[in-house]
C-alpha cells in the first residue's frame, strides 16, 4: 500500500512551520495509524534526518495523547476512534494523507505534532477533585448510588482528556472537557458539598487559559473518540448559573485573595 504523508513539522514554538510531503510505499493495511509513523520515523533515521515528533503512550485508546489532526479532523474521519486505534485499512491505496497538530491558542506548539496541553491540568488542579481525609477506604455500598446516576457519571467520566474537542471547535472552546469532569461528580454523592465551588473554579480557570466559548456547533461531540455529549455543557452551564447566584462566586473570589 502506498501513501503519500503531509506532515507539519515545526523546530520549536517560535519557529515557523511548514508541510513536508513524504511517500510510504510499504504501508500494511492492519498496521495502526502510529506505527505507519514509526515506520516513516525509522526510514528518516536511517537517512540521518530528524524524525517526527508525535505524542503516544498506552496505544489503546485510554490515555488520550495521540492527538492528530487527519485530514483536518481531530483523530480522524473514523468515529469514536483515536489516532492510536486508527488502522490503515481505512484508507487507500494512493492516498494523501495530511497531518497536522491539535490547533488552538491555549495549546501551544512545542514540535512538530506535539502540542502543550497542560491547560487541561490547570483547570483539573482548579477544582476537579473530592476533598476526602487519608485513610482506609469506606465499605463500597456504604453511599449508596442510583443506577442511572452512576451510568451517568460514567458516561462523562470517560472522557480522556484528549483535547479533540478544542482542535474540533470553531472557537475553541473547551466546554466539552471541562463540562465532562464537572458532570462526573455532579451525580455522585461524594461530589455534592464542593459541586458550587467546583464549577467555579473550573469555569474561571477554563476562561484565563484562553479556550474559545461554546456556541452549539456540535463539532466537539463529533470528534470525542468517547462520544460524551454536549448535554452535560448544558448541566454545567446550570450549575454555574446556580453557583452565581447563590453568591458562592464572591465567596470564593474573596478566599482567593
């Protein structure tokens, strides 16, 4: 199988990048998308050239580092499917093929297909977690959880912070991500005594890294490889509404100074 590759390559975030065609003429069709890149990375070395730098870790869907944009589609033109599942078997023999990073201002270029997502650790920092005291872990039926809500809060608790919906949004906005992680304590029991500060923290945290805000486009729910859907934005912009309004906002603005 024979492809022909437009990667962007980039030296560092201050250089200027550019497309660099490169053509494969030994693609196996059951190979995965990255090992298709260490294939044309292994070749680059052998001729003494800088390979191409792109994110992987686990291969298997779960840690969300393999963030490309195929095509001019976040991981692909293959639903619910990351870079790192992505086989060659879906596309063709002669096919051009074009790569490029995630694109948003609050996720910096570092090189070449490699973007600083840190802003997704900084909102996390901001609020996404259960303040509990150390110790023995509690019997697992002594809070007890409705099915649906913990179907629910299972369904946003997949998301693995690939950061696809950024790249996917027009305005890239990270509503999907954020709204995720609040939605998956917003169910829980455990998530109820910090479930105003939480949506506050986040929110604002969310608004100075720089994300874009949402307006209903949808493409976010169509590049997440976890399908999670907009309607937990909707449960987040309640939430926030409710936060305000009940003065938990200067409550927490006046803690912060």
């Amino acid at each position: 199988m024979k492809v022909t590759l437009h990667i962007w390559r980039q030296k560092n975030a201050k250089a200027k990048g550019r497309f660099e065609t490169y053509h494969l003429d030994d693609v196996i069709e059951d190979m995965s998308f990255l090992e298709m890149l260490d294939v044309l990375n292994e070749r680059l070395i052998l001729e003494g050239k800088e390979p191409v730098a792109f994110e992987h870790d686990c291969r298997e869907g779960i840690c969300g580092a393999c963030s490309l944009t195929i095509n001019g589609i976040p991981h692909g033109h293959e639903p619910a499917t990351t870079t790192c599942q992505l086989h060659m078997r879906k596309f063709k023999d002669g096919d051009e093929i074009w790569i490029e990073p995630f694109r948003a201002r609050a996720f910096p270029i570092i090189k070449d297909l490699v973007v600083d997502r840190s802003a997704f650790d900084r909102i996390i920092q901001a609020g996404g977690f259960i303040s509990v005291n150390a110790g023995q872990a509690p019997e697992a039926n002594s809070i007890i959880v409705p099915k649906d809500d913990a179907e629910t809060a299972m369904d946003a608790a997949q998301c693995i912070g690939c950061g696809a919906c950024v790249a996917a949004c027009p305005n890239a906005s990270a509503m999907l991500f954020v709204a995720a992680k609040v939605a998956h304590f917003a169910y829980l029991p455990q998530g109820q005594p910090e479930r105003k500060r939480r949506v506050l923290a986040m929110v604002e945290q969310m608004q100075k890294e720089g994300f874009g805000n949402c307006t209903n486009f949808y493409e976010c729910e169509a590049a997440c490889p976890k399908q999670i859907s907009v309607s937990f934005i909707a449960l987040m912009n309640r939430d926030y509404l409710k936060a305000t309004c009940s003065g938990e906002k200067h409550l927490l603005q006046t803690q912060q100074v």
